[in-house]
C-alpha cells in the first residue's frame, strides 16, 4: 500500500483500496477514540468526511462523531475549519450579562461580502430547552456549554458550505439517542389511542373502509339521534349565525358555531369522541353514529389543510375498528 504524503498532514490514502486496508489498520489500534475501534466502516466513512471538509485521517478521527445518532464535529474543530475556510471575515465571541442570574453567550459569524450573523444563547434559553443542570457537562462546565450553543448555531447558519451540514458535538449530546427503542404503552382501551385535538403517532390510512350501506343508516337512523342527544349541547345566545358550523344529524340547528377553522376541528374531534365512547348504546349504533356525522359535515371537512384532513381520517378509521372490535 503507498500512501500520500506532505510535510504538514502526514500521509493520507490516496485510493479506496488504500483507504480500506487503512480503515482497517487503525480499527485494530488503541490510538485512535474508542467509538472506532473495530470499526473499519465507520473509520473510513469518519475519513471520507473529514477529506471533504479538509481535516487530515486522524484529525477527522479525533473531531468527527456520531452522537445520539447525529453526525458532529466538537466545537473547536467547528471554529478551526471556519476560520481556516477562505469566506471567513472574523467570528466574535463574548458574554453579556456576567453576574446576573441570566448570563448570555454571544457569538457574531463575519462572512466576507455578507452581514455578519449574531446569535445568542442564554441561561433561559438552557432552562426552556431543559438543558439547565442536565447531569454532565451543563452541571460541570455551564458557562461553556452556553458558548458552544451559541457557537454552534452562528457558525451553522454563516457558513453551513464550510460544515457540509454537521452540527456540533456538544448540542449533539443533548438530542435524545435514536438508536434506543423508546417504549409504548399500549392502552386498555382502542379509543385511548385517539388523542384530542391533535391526534399523534396515528397509523394513516389511505381510504376509509366502507362497511356502512344506505339500507343500514335509515334503519338505525332513530337510534342515531338518541345517541347524539345524550351528548349535552353547548348553549350560548351570544354566537352568530356565521363561520363554521359544527353540523349534527337529524337537527336543523347547528351543534356549535365557530369563528376560526381550527376550533371547528377541535369541536368536531371532541364530538366524535363523545359520540364513539357512548358507552349507553351499543357499539354498532355509535359506529353508524360516527359515518353520520362525518357526513353531514363533510363541506367543512373538505376546506381542511390536506395534513390535517388526513389525520381526521385516521382518528375515524381508528374508532370504527376500536368499536368493530367491540362489537
């Protein structure tokens, strides 16, 4: 194997034959972090990056990392490759508010031809991002881990060309590891799985299953209302015939009025929640109660963003079977 050599950067593999016998090489060696150590594929893919970002083998070995599942440079190979990048004007660092219960780290990126790019981060900023006396280096070095946020963020939005996308090391830390599979509990009821008013983490469905017929409806049509009426009606003489109306089957009046889309949705996910967990009336009424109301109010349902109109679909495909099971 010959490997590439200059007098600054010692020798680097110049083919990917050498890089893959070199990858291996370093994997079986104590002198390179231990996040590689056995790990031939991920030294040459760590190599790789640090080339296109003109950090030598073991300097990309020392400074690039995969952290909670999140590629990253620490920050001060972040500041070094900015500052050796030809775009580089200047970047500034400093505190404000030293000695006060809220200090401020804030970093100013100088691009050259462009306006300088300032950002901040301060002890609320950590508290609401609840980072403030996390166990580790915010307990230990909370002043720095201030700087290295605001660092991270200037240095990312003023020359995100510079870091092919990477973020810092230190911010990687703080995002939650993708790699572990984070538990869900399963709930002894189906409709507990429709949350309100914004339903998540709720399989989508393409199409809703068609298990209703016409014949069906005007049988039960009589039990649809009685279902619907034990539901208590909100009173308000105040409201005004206008905006979007909250529509019921079988009543002229509409069930509530709302001025803003949204509320209209929320109503309609609180509606159709009542009306699924009905418990009085058997579930195949509540089932045909709910493809009643979907479509009396199906105008309204129309004008909804195509996102959340897709979410709608699953709340209601997901109580018809928790009700079919039921049954």
């Amino acid at each position: 194997m010959q490997l590439t050599t200059t007098s600054q950067r010692g020798f680097a593999p110049a083919t990917l034959t050498e890089a893959i016998t070199f990858s291996e090489m370093l994997s079986n060696s104590n002198m390179v972090p231990k996040a590689y150590q056995g790990k031939p594929q991920d030294i040459l893919v760590c190599v790789q990056w640090g080339m296109e970002m003109g950090l030598a083998p073991m300097q990309a070995l020392q400074n690039i990392a995969v952290i909670n599942g999140k590629p990253s440079v620490y920050g001060d190979a972040m500041m070094a490759l900015v500052q050796a990048s030809s775009v580089c004007e200047d970047v500034e660092e400093y505190f404000e508010n030293e000695g006060t219960p809220n200090p401020i780290a804030v970093c100013i990126a100088k691009r050259r031809g462009r306006k300088p790019v300032t950002v901040k981060f301060s002890r609320e900023d950590a508290q609401r991002a609840g980072l403030w006396g996390k166990q580790g280096p915010w307990t230990a070095y909370p002043r720095r881990m201030l700087q290295m946020r605001a660092r991270g963020f200037a240095l990312r939005d003023c020359f995100p060309d510079v870091l092919k996308g990477l973020i810092s090391a230190e911010e990687a830390q703080d995002y939650p590891d993708e790699a572990k599979p984070r538990p869900v509990a399963k709930p002894a009821n189906p409709l507990d799985m429709v949350t309100k008013p914004e339903p998540v983490a709720i399989p989508v469905v393409a199409s809703e299953p068609d298990i209703f017929d016409a014949e069906l409806i005007d049988r039960v049509k009589p039990e649809l209302v009685e279902v619907l009426a034990d539901i208590p009606q909100p009173v308000d003489d105040s409201v005004q015939p206008v905006g979007f109306a909250l529509l019921v089957p079988g009543k002229e009046e509409p069930f509530s009025l709302h001025q803003q889309l949204d509320e209209w949705q929320d109503a309609y996910e609180d509606l159709a929640d009542k009306t699924a967990r009905a418990g009085k009336r058997p579930a195949r009424e509540r089932m045909t109660a709910l493809k009643e109301l979907r479509l009396a109010n199906e105008d309204t349902i129309g004008r909804i963003d195509q996102v959340k109109r897709i979410r709608h679909t699953a709340n209601y495909t997901l109580r018809i079977k928790a009700l079919g099971a039921a049954q």
